[in-house]
C-alpha cells in the first residue's frame, strides 16, 4: 500500500487496474497522509473524507480512475464544495458552490477522487500562499519558507506525498513558481488550452490558465490529454494538438534552437547567482542533449512600459475579484472584509479610467507580438531561464497591513519577472525541477514555448528528465 500511494499519478491509476491495490485503499491512504502530514504544513483547509471514501467505493471509470487528487480553493469550484479564495468573509459565512467548473467535470469524469481543497493567498493576488483566513502554507523542503503562490497549497500536497496531483491554475506565476519552490513540475498551458467556463470566458483579462502540478512530466501530459479542449462559447481556443499530449513524452524533438536568459531583462531584480547557476546549468545540458543552444531572449522581454501596464491590469482585476464576491455571494465587500493589500489595490483599479485600461490592454497586445516574434518561423524553439529569481523566500515577507498595504505588490515585484510576461503573450511555460542549492532547497528552471507548442515543452522536459531524474529527491516532510 505505501508503494502504491507513491507512485506517480499514471502509475496508481495502474495499479488499481491491474487489481494491485484498490480505489478505495488508495483515497484511504491518502486521506491518512494528509492526517499525518498537514498539521505541519498547512496545505489541505477543506477536508472531503466522506466524500471521497463514497466516490472510491465505486469509482469512475476513466484513465485515472480511484487515483486521489486535491483541487486548488480557486477559480475550480466544485459541487456541494467550500469555496473560500483565501477570503475570511467567504470563510465565515461558509459559503460552498452549487457545480462543478467545466474542468472539474472533465476532471471527476476521468475518474479522480477529490479528497481536499488546498490553501491559497486571497484572489491568488500573491505569489506566496499566507492568506489571513487560514495563515500560511509551510514547504515540506523547509517549514520556514514559503511553497509559493498561488497554487502553494496543491504544491505542498503534492511535493509531501500527500497526493501525486493537484489542480493549479496560474495568472502570472502561480503554477510555475509554486513547483519552482516545491522541486515539482509545473506547466501553465497556451491561452484557450482548458477552457474557464461555464462561468468565465476568461479571468485575469486572458493571463490566468488551468492546469495542475505533478512529480512527473508523464502525469503533466496525461492530465493535458484530459482536461484540455474548447467548450462551447469559450472566447479563445488553442490550436488543437496533432496527437495526444503524453505522445509527446516520447517523442524526438530533432536538435532544437535553444536561447538562454539568466539576468532579468529589465534590469531591476537581482538574479541571486544559485538561479543564475540553475538556468545557464540546464542550457549546458541540453547542449549535451544535441541541441544548438546560445545567449539569447527576445529583445521585446526588456520594454519598460510592461511593469506599469500589467500592475494597470492587475489592479482592475483586484477590484473585479471584489465585484465578483459581491455577485456571487450577494454580499458586498467592504475594506473590513478583506485584506488590506486586496482593499488598496481594489482602491487603485477603481481609479483607472477607461480609457487608461484599454490604452494598458492595447500596451500589452503591442508587447506580446514583440516577444512571440521571438519564436515565429525560423526563429528559436525554446526559451530558458530561472523560474523565480531567488530560491524559496522566508514565509512573513509578503505580510499586508493598515500601515503598509502595497508591500505585497513590491515583493512580488521581485518573484515574477520570467513568469508573468508569458501569462501576457499566452504561452506555454514549464518550471522544472532540475537544481537544488547548497541548503537543499529546490530551484526551478524555466522553459518557454511557441504559443500552442505544449508537446515541444513536454518533449523537452521528458529529455531533462531522464538526463537528470528527480523522481527519487523528497522532501524532509514527506509521506
């Protein structure tokens, strides 16, 4: 039984084919784990023991069918579920949605148990997961750093052994900076790839994007396979891929051009030397792997006017995840009711006119054509650089209060220049667990695609990891 909860995804999934164990064990053993576990890190805040136990008895018949998974406390509701965002109003009247998301369903229809929902920061507006209703998530690397955000519960559910999967989704970062710091692998799909409905066409203004994080590249692909797929009305849709997604894991790239980024391109965060390391590291391996590789990132990544525009965006969006609570709650959202980082930004969106959000919008759009130029015909295949520029910060960096309510914004500032631009242009991008430091903390490594190239990202890190496997690294808190 404890070999079987190991596993990855996939191979649970055949393990309760193969009659080796059942479903029923498995959610068990689970739901034991995160007894055992989450105490210590704060990772699952909604329990679904009954639940799960009752869906195990007879489980869905599909790919992964009786294999245990937690959903992300974000944007994924699920029928009959607690649905919080990180908001203690949420929290206090218990407010709990009535069905399941488009990808819920996909996700319950291949046949996953949900046996949880994971911790996130308020509206996900953070790249760490500390929210005010349910205090922070602890990373089972170091219990004193951070897993993240915003999806930094799931990862350290995941990255513990608490599960093998969790949903994550990813607005500028929050897919990819969570593996980064939990030595997990993270893929935030092409704009249009899983579709947001029924309720949203899009969120974040298009940057935000559903998937999950893994252990493996393989249980990445499988789950791409699942949930990916347009639904009707949906306003964007991805180029449909020319096979299966988990087809790529195997397949030959042929040598690619690879160009490597390690210093941010705007000049104003300092790259700490260990991510530094970690990028120019995979780079070096992936020469050795045959393909053409050189310093080289698109021109457009440097444009000073990006940061004002997407924090333009971003406060708007703050406002709208407000608006949004009061929509569906019918309850309004004052500045007691939320915390005080959410309230100024909210303030700050509410005095964007107009004319100045689409004159940020038409900014943005100009910005992306200039990066993804980068990638078109004959241009390079593959973009490297560090996930975050630093490794796992000291949880209480990110602390939002009265006197200063936009310190958040600041440190995030410096957690997400190599991710956020891609949530703009709408490309795939991939952290991988490739390196750890001195103090055994993990250091994720980029990779960013053409716009609809997931199968080259996944082809890519199945090489990297067969070259350098991590599946056998674990944290100090694990299982």
């Amino acid at each position: 039984m404890t070999q079987a909860i190991d596993l990855d995804a996939m191979g649970q999934a055949e393990a309760v084919r193969a009659g080796d164990v059942t479903a029923t064990e498995l959610v068990s053993a689970a739901l034991a784990r995160i007894d055992s576990l989450n105490g210590r890190l704060n990772a699952v805040i909604h329990r679904m023991d009954d639940k799960a136990l009752g869906v195990a008895a007879a489980p869905v018949d599909g790919p992964f069918s009786g294999v245990p998974m937690v959903l992300k406390d974000l944007t994924a509701h699920s029928a009959g579920d607690p649905f919080h965002e990180g908001m203690r109003m949420l929290r206090d009247v218990a407010w709990t949605e009535a069905e399941d998301t488009y990808l819920v369903a996909k996700l319950r229809a291949a046949g996953f148990v949900f046996v949880g929902r994971t911790n996130v920061p308020e509206f996900g507006l953070v790249p760490t997961t500390e929210p005010a209703a349910y205090g922070p998530t602890c990373n089972p690397w170091d219990t004193t750093r951070s897993t993240g955000g915003s999806s930094g519960g799931s990862a350290a559910a995941v990255a513990s052994g608490m599960v093998a999967v969790g949903h994550a989704n990813d607005g500028g970062g929050s897919i990819r900076i969570p593996a980064s710091e939990c030595g997990l692998y993270g893929l935030k799909p092409s704009r249009g790839r899983v579709s947001l409905g029924p309720e949203y066409g899009q969120v974040w203004e298009g940057f935000e994007a559903e998937h999950v994080v893994t252990r493996s590249v393989r249980d990445c692909a499988a789950l791409l396979d699942v949930v990916a797929g347009p639904m009707p009305g949906d306003p964007y849709v991805a180029p449909p891929p020319s096979r299966p997604f988990l087809d790529a894991v195997t397949l030959e790239t042929g040598r690619l051009r690879v160009g490597v980024l390690c210093g941010d391109p705007s000049g104003t965060v300092e790259v700490q030397p260990q991510c530094a390391a970690a990028a120019r590291a995979a780079g070096d391996l992936l020469a050795e792997l045959g393909h053409n590789v050189s310093d080289a990132s698109p021109p457009a990544l440097a444009d000073p006017s990006f940061t004002p525009n997407f924090i333009t965006v971003y406060t708007v969006f703050a406002d709208w995840c407000l608006e949004d609570t009061r929509r569906r709650t019918g309850q309004a959202v004052d500045r007691s009711g939320c915390e005080p980082s959410t309230w100024a930004l909210a303030e700050m969106g509410r005095a964007v006119t107009p004319a100045h959000y689409v004159q940020a919008m038409q900014a943005l759009h100009l910005y992306s054509r200039g990066v993804r130029s980068w990638w078109e015909p004959d241009g390079f295949d593959l973009l490297v650089t560090p996930t975050i520029p630093e490794p796992p910060p000291v949880l209480g960096q990110f602390a939002s209060t009265e006197e200063d309510p936009l310190a958040p914004l600041f440190r995030a500032a410096a957690i997400v220049p190599f991710t956020a631009p891609f949530n703009v242009t709408g490309q795939p991008a991939a952290s991988v667990p490739l390196h750890w430091d001195a103090d055994g903390l993990p250091i994720g490594v980029q990779l960013v695609g053409a716009y609809g190239r997931e199968d080259l990202l996944l082809s890519v890190s199945a090489q990297l990891e067969q070259a350098r496997p991590w599946a056998g690294r674990r944290p100090p808190i694990w299982g």
